[in-house]
C-alpha cells in the first residue's frame, strides 16, 4: 500500500522570537519514523521567499496534504486555524525589514479561504489527549496567514483542493501554570496527534 506524503513546514525565529517551537517541532519529527512520509522544511519569515519556498516544495514533491505550523507566542493553547485571510498587516516588518500594512495578498482574488484540513476530527484528537486546543478564526495578518491565504489560493487557482491549513502552537512555556505557553514535549505530541488524523483521514479519501 502506498504510503500517504504530507509536505510539513515550520517557521524561523522572528522579532522577539528567539526559539520558534514550528521549527523544533518539524525538526524533530523529521527524525522520527513516521507510518507517513513526511516532507520538510524551515520557512524564512520573509514575504518574498516563504509561499514561494511551499509551492516549489508541493511542485518537487507532489505531497497530498499541506500542514504548516507557526507560533503564536501569547496564546495558550494549540489553536487550529479555521481561515485565510486576503490581507497582509502587521505591526512589524519580516526578516527582510519589509513592513506591508493594509495590502491584499493576492490583488482580485476572494477575501478568504476555508482550511481543508479535518480541523474537527484534529479537535477530538487533541482533546481525547487532553492537550489544550482551541479553534481560531484569524491566523493574524502577518507571514503565517500570509502562507496560509498563499497556499490556499494556489491550490484553489489551480482548481485542486488537497487538506491544506495552518496549525499555530504557543509559545514555549514550562510546567508552571503561571507561565503563558506550552513545555515543547507536549507541542510535539499534539503535532504528532493532528498527523496521525490527517493520515487517517487520507487512508478515508484516498486509499493510501
Ligand atoms: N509566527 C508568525 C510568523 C512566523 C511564526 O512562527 C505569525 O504568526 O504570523
């Protein structure tokens, strides 16, 4: 039987962000043995080169589904992000020192995009792990919605739709419950966990 191709990216460190936990994670689990086959890579949080770096990856790899993860340093929780927004606005410039406020993605293109991963049956998983996890509306208006919005419009530009969507993690915290974040062990569980349902939910659509 076939085993299923899941192209998985995660972000550099960025502004206050000296550690990213996107890039441990997908550090990490790229040294795992996996039941799928698993397609790497670290982003650079820059506007120019991040979506452009995914879309020669799905065209080199020809993965069946896109999952990419960054950090939302002050959320406390694994939050599966629900939509892509047609917008780039942030408050501070990438690693190229490019600031964009108020500017479209894609000029002409829809306002937003639906994730087409099983973020509900991702949800149940993580639950049933008791991993704290939360649906999000609004991936922020920086790189990781600007990855996601990308990614989104050029499967649907391309009249294809594979499960495609973004996954933020906290940031990393320790044990302490006054400390915001996540101790990265348990942030890695939770990955490995939405992975084995997108697996589950290929074997379903796909027959791999
Ligand atoms: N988080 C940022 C960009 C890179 C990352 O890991 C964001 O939420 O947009």
């Amino acid at each position: 039987m076939p085993q299923a191709k899941i192209l998985m990216t995660g972000f550099e460190p960025f502004g206050e962000v000296t550690i990213n936990p996107s890039q441990q994670i997908v550090e990490h689990l790229a040294k795992q043995e996996n039941p799928v086959k698993l397609v790497t890579a670290i982003l650079p949080v820059d506007y120019k080169k991040a979506a452009h770096r995914i879309m020669d990856l799905i065209e080199r790899h020809e993965p069946q589904a896109v999952l990419m993860l960054g950090v939302a340093q002050n959320r406390d929780a694994i939050t599966l992000e629900r939509i892509a927004v047609n917008i780039n606005d942030a408050s501070i410039p990438d690693n190229d020192g490019e600031l964009i406020q108020g500017k479209p993605i894609v000029s002409d293109a829809p306002v937003g995009y639906w994730s087409t991963l099983p973020i509900e049956d991702m949800y149940t998983a993580l639950k049933e792990q008791g991993i704290p996890v939360k649906f999000s509306n609004h991936a922020g208006a920086y790189l990781c919605n600007h990855v996601f919005y990308s990614i989104r419009h050029y499967f649907e530009d391309r009249h294809t739709t594979i499960p495609t969507g973004f996954i933020h993690v906290p940031g990393i915290g320790d044990e302490s419950e006054e400390a915001p974040g996540m101790p990265l062990e348990k942030q890695i569980q939770a990955i490995q966990a939405c992975i084995d349902v997108l697996a589950q939910h290929l074997k379903r659509t796909l027959l791999v």
